[in-house]
C-alpha cells in the first residue's frame, strides 16, 4: 500500500519541508501543490530544495509523490480567453517544474464550461491540452497530466469517466494523460463507492485501462451519492464511510498506486479553525483497518 496524503510546500525548507511533513505523518508517498492553489505566483525551480527533499525521501523510502496544478486553471473555458490562454501557459510551465521535481504525476481538474456547455468545454480542454503538449517536450522521463475525476458542483467537466474519455479521444498524444481517482468526488458525481465499488471500476474498465490510474484522492465525503457538491469529509466520518474506503485500500489493482488523503483539518477543542492535521492518525487507522470512532477526539488531545 501507498498511502499519504496532501503537504504544504512553503517557506525557506519548500520542498524539503513537504517530506518532512509525510514522513512525520509516516506517509509513504505524498502530493503538494507547487504554491498556493487559488494563486499562480510560484517561486524558482532553484529555490525549492528539491536535492535535500529528494535526500530525505531515499532515506525514508518514499519513491513517488505527486503533484497538484493549482484549481485556479481553467483550460475549458471559452468565454474568457485570456483565462483560457493563463491556464495553457501556466500548466506548460506546471509540467517543467513537476519533471525538475522528480515527479511523473500532475493532477489537473479538467475545467468548468462556465455556462457554454459540455461539448465546447471539452473541446476547449483538448485543444489546450494538444496546445500545452505540443510546446513541453516529452523529454526524459515522461509527466503525465492525470486528469480528475470530478464531483460536477457548477459546470465541471469530467463528472463521468465518459467525459474524461471524451478528452482522450481529441488529444493527439494521449499517452501523455493519465486519471486520478477521487473517492468523494466520484461519490458526489453519483457512483456507487460505497456500496459496489467493484461496479465502478467495471464502468471505468469500459473507456480506460486500469493502469490508466496514476492517483487516488482517498477522501470521504459531506454529502450522499449524486449530490453534485465536492465537500470531503475525514475518512470513516462521511457518506463513503471507512469500510469502503479501506477496500478500495486493499484492492491488489492498487497496491502500486499512490493514495492521497486529502481530507479536512480538524478544529481544536472549543475552537472554530480547522489547524489540527488528521493525517497521521487517518493513515495508522487506514493501516490497521479498524475504524476509530474517536478519531478526531485522538488527534484534539495530542495537540
Ligand atoms: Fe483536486
Ligand atoms: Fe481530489
Ligand atoms: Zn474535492
């Protein structure tokens, strides 16, 4: 199993901070953002500590993390241009950073239609997506864009392994594209996570291979089945519930495959702000697979 779960990457240690923030978790893999997620301000490639960060993980046998383009970018867009234009840009450069930084996974959300409509949303996505490719060489050792499957709150593209399909058929090189699997999303876009699992990934086997999964988002979810909203919840706490989300843990497809937390922080005792990370203990009970219905009291009282 591959488990760990979201990072910060900021201040003086950047990236070397980011494993530094798995390993205390005992995280065995892990994703960051390459800045703030809402913003594209990103530093220096030669600023991230990536040698130190790469030291730390071969010592702490981590061998593959992943990285998050920010959610900011919207390459179906085609009411704004200049949003479209950004989001190209930036996500040619979102790919050289994640090959300067070791990794072969960047998770990009395929974009939000905005009210144009599924058909040209997806045919933007593509035409930025060939765009994109065209201009960043394959290189040495290949990035994949893992494109996410998404909850469809608002008019989000790739609710549906068909839509994703959609993108894969208008891409010229398509082995550039890779998927990541989000549990609360797929829950929300109305798949069955929780009670037949197995049926999902027969529905995903219709348009895609399973090696086509370079991620899983192992999350849990606010909201029921169909609900179109995309709220995670800490796992065993929400609509998917821990016994689905340990399977999905244990299945052999997946022994391979990097598992992503990327669950909420938990607010301390009497306080309204969410700063207590719930990582560590989400991942021992994951490990162990018993559910703790005293979670969160645990990670309240070691704080
Ligand atoms: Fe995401
Ligand atoms: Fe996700
Ligand atoms: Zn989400």
């Amino acid at each position: 199993m591959k488990l760990g779960c979201h990072v910060g990457m900021s201040g003086s240690e950047m990236f070397l901070g980011s494993v530094k923030e798995a390993v205390s978790y005992g995280a065995d893999t892990f994703m960051v953002y390459t800045g703030a997620p809402q913003n594209t301000r990103r530093k220096a490639v030669g600023e991230l500590k990536i040698e130190a960060g790469h030291a730390l993980m071969r010592e702490a046998g981590i061998t593959e993390f992943v990285v998050h383009a920010p959610y900011i970018i919207n390459l179906a867009n085609t009411v704004n241009p200049e949003t479209y234009q950004l989001a190209v840009e930036f996500l040619a450069k979102e790919m050289q950073r994640t090959h300067a930084m070791g990794s072969q996974t960047l998770v990009l959300h395929p974009g939000s239609h905005v009210g144009a409509g599924e058909d040209a949303g997806i045919a933007q996505i593509v035409k930025g997506l060939n765009e994109v490719f065209a201009q960043v060489p394959v290189g040495d050792r290949k990035v994949y864009v893992a494109l996410e499957t998404m909850a469809g709150k608002g008019s989000e593209i790739g609710r549906s392994f068909e839509e994703l399909a959609r993108i894969y058929d208008g891409v010229a090189d398509n082995s550039r594209l890779k998927i990541c699997m989000d549990t609360c999303h797929l829950n929300d876009a109305g798949y069955p996570v929780r009670e037949d699992f197995d049926s999902v990934l027969e529905k995903f086997t219709r348009y895609f291979p399973l090696n086509q999964i370079a991620c899983i988002h192992l999350n849990d979810s606010m909201n029921p089945q169909g609900s179109g909203k995309d709220r995670h919840a800490n796992v065993g706490f929400g609509e998917v519930g821990f016994d689905a989300l340990c399977a999905v843990t244990r299945r052999p497809e997946f022994a391979n495959t990097p598992m992503i937390l990327e669950t909420p922080y938990v607010p301390k005792v009497g306080s309204k702000t969410r700063d207590l990370a719930p990582y560590k203990h989400e991942i021992q009970m994951l490990r162990e697979g018993v559910f703790r219905e005293n979670l969160i009291e645990q990670i309240q009282n070691e704080a």
